[in-house]
C-alpha cells in the first residue's frame, strides 16, 4: 500500500510539474526603445510621408493620406462622427465627384450643393 501511495504521489508531482514552465525575463525590446509599441524604424516616420514625426502637423488621426492624392484636406466638420476615417471618406468623395469640396463635405450637382454619403 504505501508502494501504491509513493507511486501515485509522485505521479501527481509529474504531472503538476510538466504544465509550469521556467520563468525567465523577458528580454530589453531592442525594436522598440521608447516603449511606444511602434518599431524604431517606424519611429522617425510613422506614417510614411516623408516628415519626421516631430514636424509633422499631419499625424494621421483622421486616418491614412497619401500625399500622391493632393493637399491634406480640413479636418471634419462638427457633424463628423467617425474620426478616424475622415480621409478615406474624403478620397471616396474626390473619385465619385470632382466638384467635391472637403471643407464643407458637399459636392455641386450643377445647381445646389449636396452632402456626401459615402
């Protein structure tokens, strides 16, 4: 009997032991120094326009511009909900309606100004 408890105790020890893992610590993030969780070959240019992100007035809060795509448009107007997608909407608005006008988010049908829905 106490052959039977020995075995069946350190059987339970095993197993125990196999689902815990060593702990280590975890290694200096050589990729990202300023712990902003951007790598730091994003760090100097985030998003990609060719301005230092300390100079740029552009930091793409309402979403990605190419600067291939023209002048960054004004920021959305009061009734503008969705930030973060302000651009891609402006450049959906600039394809579908030449006459589209992103400081006032309407386009010119030829006779009266119309808001843009996409």
């Amino acid at each position: 009997m106490r052959k039977l408890i020995t075995i069946g105790l350190a059987a339970i020890t095993l197993a125990a032991s196999a689902g815990v893992g060593a702990a280590s610590a975890q290694p200096r993030p050589y990729g990202d120094l300023d712990r902003d969780g951007v790598p730091n070959r994003y760090d100097r240019d985030r998003d990609g326009d060719g301005v230092r992100n300390r100079n740029d007035r552009y930091d793409n809060g309402y979403g990605r511009w190419d600067n291939r795509w023209g002048r960054h448009p004004a920021p959305p107007p009061r009734h503008w909900r969705h930030n973060n997608s302000w651009y891609g909407h402006v450049r959906a608005c600039q394809i579908r309606y030449r006459s589209y006008n992103p400081a006032r988010d309407m386009y010119f049908t030829g006779r009266v100004w119309t808001r843009c829905r996409l």
